[in-house]
C-alpha cells in the first residue's frame, strides 16, 4: 500500500513538474510570437509600408513574427533558472565560485537519473542568476574530487557563454531556414508549380526544425570538449576527477535505463585519458641507476 501512495506522490510530482517547465516555456514562448506577429500588423498599417508588394509585406511580416518567437525563446532561457527550481521542486544547498548549487530528487529532473547541470545566462541577476542544477544519486555516488570536476566542467559552459552561443545558432538556424522554405513555397505557387508546393507544404515545416536540431545537436557535441578543456586549464581540474566522475555517472545511469555508452562520453574519455597518458607513462619508465 505505501508503495503505491509513493508511486502515486510521485506521478503527481512528475506531472505538476511538466506543467510548470513546458507550460512557462510554451506560455512565453507563444507571447513573444503573439507579440511579433502584433508588431508587424502595427508597422504595416500605419506606416506607408502597406503600399508595399505583396511578397514584401509577406516577408516583413514573417521577419516578425519569427523575431518575436525568437525573442520569446531567449526571455524562457533567462528565466529558466527560476522556473526549473520550482518545477524540479529543487532547494539550495550552497554556492560554489559564486554559483548557487541546488539539489532535487532524480525522479524530478530530466531522465530521472543521477545528473548534473547548469541552467541561464552569465549575465542574468536576482532570481534570474544561472543555478548548478544537482541530482540526489549524483551527490550522493560522486567523490567530494569528482563532484567539483563536475562543478567546474557545468561553470565553464557558463563562462563560455555556451547556451547563449547556442541560442543563437539554433535561432539563426531556424530563422535562415524558415524563411528559405517560405520563399520556396512562394516561389513555386507563382511558377505554376502549385500541386508541387502543395506536397511540399506538407514536410515545410519539418525542415527548419530539423536543421535546427542538427545545428544545435553538432555545437553541443563540440561545447562539452570544450567544457571539459576550460575546466582543466582554468579550474585546475585533475583529468583524472573527470574521468572518475563521467565513469561513475554512466554506471549510476545505467542502473536505471541500460543502454550502450554515448559516443561523445567515449571521446570525451578518450580524450581525458590521453591528457593523463604522459604522467602515467612517465611513471612506467624505469628509473637511472
């Protein structure tokens, strides 16, 4: 019977969390885009824009309408910090260099499994400064050495302004592309080619999603080598507390969901590894008599 009251608080938990993480993401999300679309119906009819071509007024309306999507998304990875501790239902544990450090249950945070992450911007302020987000399992199965390797690797994407590079590909992407697909379209409808854009219309908007997962997908990839780099040379972080805590986070994880080890934790690994090499092999060496 308890057994099931706990499984019961915890969908309820699960559930509450989702409405507070997508709900404020969707909601701010969809204002910014109201907004933009707004914005471009106002300057088109009371400025003499409106005596403009059609195609024109097509494309500033569009340019508005994605800007204020796009600013909508910057405005909910500002605030993410203030939404996620409430939706991970997460308390404050300490600071490290001047981070706030939070602590939630695995079961609230994404995959439900021992992680670590860091979640706003370098510049935000007041309830808005970036969080170190921590998962019960990780503090609890990581070494003091080992969670600090992790600390630093998550405060060097802050220092190197990783989410917000990201942003703004992955925006630049979706912008770029959208527009693109939307000339397309236009373009084919006024070349006689209707019953063609037709059928393209029906994956159009796949597109510029998926160019923009791609975008964002390789920079991430590229950001956490870098991550780790900044962590070694500004943070004096051992190779070897790195590897101690990647190794015991992908044992923790797959407890819970066995899968096969992410390639970029093997590069990442690898590349670690390689950074310990010399001292290790210096120590084989036999020594002059």
């Amino acid at each position: 019977m308890e057994e099931i009251k706990t499984a019961f608080r915890t969908r309820i938990r699960n559930q509450v969390s989702n409405v507070i993480l997508f709900g404020s993401m969707i909601c701010v999300t969809a204002f910014g885009l109201v907004l933009g679309l707004l914005g471009g119906v106002t300057v088109l009819g009371r400025t003499g824009l409106h005596d403009l071509a059609p195609v024109l007024k097509l494309i500033i309306m569009l340019s508005a309408t994605l800007g204020g999507f796009s600013a909508g998304i910057f405005t909910s990875l500002l605030i993410s910090p203030l939404i996620l501790r409430y939706a991970f239902f997460a308390k404050r544990v300490g600071v490290w260099q001047g981070v706030d450090v939070y602590r939630a249950a695995d079961v609230d945070l994404p995959g439900r499994t021992a992680n670590v992450f860091v979640s706003g911007f370098s510049f935000g302020i007041g309830p808005l400064k970036p969080t170190i987000f921590v998962a019960e399992g990780a503090a609890r199965v990581l070494s003091r050495s080992a969670l600090e390797a992790v600390f630093a690797h998550e405060l060097s994407h802050l220092q190197c302004q990783h989410l917000l590079k990201r942003a703004l590909h992955g925006v630049a992407a979706f912008l770029v592309a959208s527009i693109l697909t939307a000339i397309t379209l236009i373009g084919m409808h006024w070349s006689g080619y209707s019953e063609i854009g037709g059928a393209f219309s029906l994956v159009a908007g796949i597109i510029p999603a998926a160019l923009t997962w791609l975008t964002i997908r390789k920079l991430a990839w590229s950001q956490e080598l870098e991550a780790d780099a900044h962590a070694l040379a500004v943070f004096a972080v051992k190779p070897e507390s790195l590897i101690e805590a990647l190794q015991t986070l992908q044992t923790a994880i797959s407890r819970h969901s066995p899968m096969a080890v992410h390639p970029l934790v093997t590069e990442r690994l690898n590349i670690l590894r390689a950074k310990c090499a010399p001292a290790s092999h210096a120590a084989d060496l036999p020594r002059a008599a």
